[in-house]
C-alpha cells in the first residue's frame, strides 16, 4: 500500500498523479485514512526555506513510529539531496531529472536481498554546492516526452477527478531573484502540440469535462521546440478548442505581459475558455518589480489588468486572481503605501498574499534593506483585508445580478 503527500504547486500536483498512476499500474493500492502505508511518497517544495522545511515535517511525520519506507522527490530533492539524506527524514532521495524512472529506481532498492541502508540517494542527482558558479543547464534533464505525459484518469487516488491538469511545459529561464525553482525543475521544454491535443482527447474520453493546462512557467511554452516559427500558448489554446470536444479549457498562472491581445482575443471568442485568470504579479511598483528581476512594469500591469476586465464573462464577471508578495528587501513604507491605493484602483478579483520568505542561495537574499519579518507580516494582513473586501463586493454584485436576470447562480 502506498500514500502521497503533495506540497507546493499545480506542477507537483502533476507529477505526484503519474507517480500514483504507476504504482497503481504495478498492483499497489491507496492506504485508507488512518492506515499505515508501506511505500509514502513525499513530492517536495523547496520555493522557500518555510516551505522546505515542511516538505522535511511532512517526511518526518511518515516515517515516525511505523514500517513506512519514505520516498523524498520533487524540487528539493533536486536542489539538496545531500541535506535530506543526511538529514535522516526520508529512507531514499529521488531528484526531479530521475522522476520519470522514481518507481524502478524505489522498488528495485526495496527489492534489494539485504535491507537497503538509511536515507539513500537513488539516481544521478547532486547538491548544487553554489548556485553562483552552477546551472541547471549542467545537468541532463529528461526531454518532456518521457518526463511527463497524460495521467491516466482511474476511480480512487488523487487522480479521481472531473477535473484535471494537463501539464504542457516543465522548467523555467526566467532566474528570478527570489526564486530556486530553475534550479529544481531545470531550463524550459515543451510538449509539442499534436500530442497535448491526443492528450486532451483521450481525458475526454475518460469522462474529463475540465482540463487546466499547467506547467512550471506555461509563458515560456515552444520556445524551446524551434527558433523560426515556434509554437506558442496562444497556438496551443487555439489546437485544444478546435481539435476537442473539452467542455471546458482554464489557463493557470501567466505573467501580465503574456497576456497579449491575441489571447485575450481567444477568450472574447471562445465561452469554453473560462473567464478566469491567474497573474503572477508580485508587486505593483516597477521599482521592486525590477529587483525581483520580473520582466514587466507597473504599466503593464494595468494596462493587462483593464484590458482583462473588458472581456465577456458571465455573471460576476472575468475572476482574476493575483500573486503579491510583502515586503520584499528594499520596499519602503511609503511605497507598499502607493503600491496599496494602485491595487485599488485596478480591477481584479482576489489576491494571493506572500509575506517574502527568504529562500537560502537566491540573489534576494543578497539585497540590502531588509523588511522585519513583523513588518511583512504587517504589511500582508493590509492585503489580504483588502482581498477580503473585494471579494465581498464581487459576492454581493453576482448575488444581485442573479436575482435582477433571473438566471440564478448555475452557471
């Protein structure tokens, strides 16, 4: 019997589904609620030092006072592998470039004739000792045919849903200065087209209504299949419309300027699109946005953002939900002031609040003027209160909306 426990992103999501979809394939089966597993998989996050360190509880907790052998994957068993394994919380390392073979690599440990020994590492992963003189582009990573691919849609596991994730891209170029996830998931590659479409076809098949389309920076996706004439998201989009009979498509998260008219166009066209958007804004001043080392400015965020709020959608209008992070080094008092009153200003329903969380090795962590952790703390409760606000206001214009059109709230 086995479990999984997913932390972190919609990619993770992902890639614990094929992990399940293989063990099932090989006759395991899910431990019941309160049932002790023999097999734990532990797909990791590492985007911060917090959430590394819960990825590290949550193998801790698996593997405390039971016969559970625990399997620790995912970015941070790419990016420290020596740590988790000296750190005794996990009995086998498997990182992200070994994910693909994680269940051979595991089983054949298992089936071992002498008990395998503590806290191994399976595979060719290594430490990036210093991520100043390293790459991810020094490591072979598994083209994106063989690291991911459709999960198989099956009753029981997490895979049983009516909605489901299609991940169309892996990795990202982007280097943002507080962010390790280049170094976790490697540099950008794409799946190509035809086969994401087959792909989409075949959950239909199985009974999928939704798919979101997903992946590591899905911004970034075909600019590694070609240099002349390459796929893009919007070719993407416009394949998975016209070549299935999906009920509906949802695009996750997308930086604003890749929000292009194009793509809004497909959305005013297409009632299958859903109106819902995910902006990975991080901050509303262009000078942070600059030390972040994001490639857009305040403007451009609000030109995406009223641009957004003229499409067609159905009651309550588009759902535009944002990424902002508080207090990251250097943003002054009176600039989170400013960047407060610009957010009000701008359409957009929700906003996903971060305190900046400092995560060891990135650049970030280098920037002077430094934010108290009570200050951040601070200065994200203003946002989120703001959200809540907003999302009131949004709650109370569908409720009323309904009852004026009399369509009622089935939609």
């Amino acid at each position: 019997k086995y479990s999984l426990k997913t932390l972190g992103c919609k990619a993770n999501l992902y890639d614990s589904q094929l992990i399940e979809a293989e063990l099932r394939r090989r006759g395991w089966v899910p431990a019941e609620a309160g049932e002790s597993a023999d097999l734990c998989v532990v797909n990791s996050c590492t985007v911060t030092d917090e959430a590394d360190r819960q990825s590290r509880k949550a193998a801790s907790a698996a593997s405390a006072g039971t016969g559970t052998r625990v399997v620790f994957t995912g970015c941070g068993a790419e990016v420290s592998p020596e740590r988790i394994r000296s750190s005794g919380v996990a009995d086998f390392v498997v990182g992200n470039q070994d994910r693909p073979r994680l269940v051979d690599l595991v089983l054949g440990a298992i089936g071992e004739t002498e008990n395998p020994r503590r806290s191994r590492i399976l595979g060719s992963v290594s430490d990036y000792r210093d991520f100043l003189s390293r790459h991810p582009m020094d490591r072979e990573w598994s083209a994106p045919e063989g690291a991911f691919h459709l999960p198989p849609v099956h009753r029981g596991g997490e895979t049983d849903r009516r909605r489901g994730f299609l991940k169309i891209q892996e990795g990202c170029d982007s280097f943002c200065t507080y962010c390790i996830i280049p170094y976790g998931r490697g540099p950008s590659r794409s799946l190509p087209i035809p086969d994401l479409v087959r792909a989409v076809n075949e959950l239909v098949d199985r009974g999928l209504r939704e798919v979101v389309v997903t992946g590591t920076n899905i911004g970034d996706y075909g600019r590694d299949r070609s240099t002349d004439g390459r796929p893009t998201l919007e070719d993407l989009i416009e394949s998975l419309l016209s070549e299935t009979n999906l009920e509906r498509l949802r695009i996750s998260s997308l930086d604003p300027v890749e929000i292009g008219p194009r793509l809004r166009g497909l959305y005013s066209g297409n009632p299958r699109l859903c109106a819902h958007f995910h902006v990975s804004l991080q901050s509303p001043r262009s000078r942070i946005l600059r030390l972040m080392k994001r490639k857009y400015s305040a403007e451009d965020v609000e030109e995406c953002r009223r641009s957004i709020a003229e499409l067609p959608a159905p009651i309550g209008g588009v759902y535009v939900g944002m990424d902002v992070i508080a207090g990251f080094p250097g943003e002054t008092r009176d600039e989170f002031d400013r960047g407060v009153e610009r957010l009000r200003d701008l359409p957009w329903t929700r906003l996903h609040v971060f305190p900046y969380s400092e995560r060891t090795g990135t650049p970030a962590t280098r920037l002077p003027e430094s934010v108290e952790p009570s200050e951040r703390s601070r200065r994200a409760k203003v946002l989120r209160a703001l959200s809540l606000d907003r999302m009131k206001d949004v709650h109370r214009r569908i409720l009323e909306e309904s009852r004026t059109s009399g369509r009622g709230l089935d939609r």
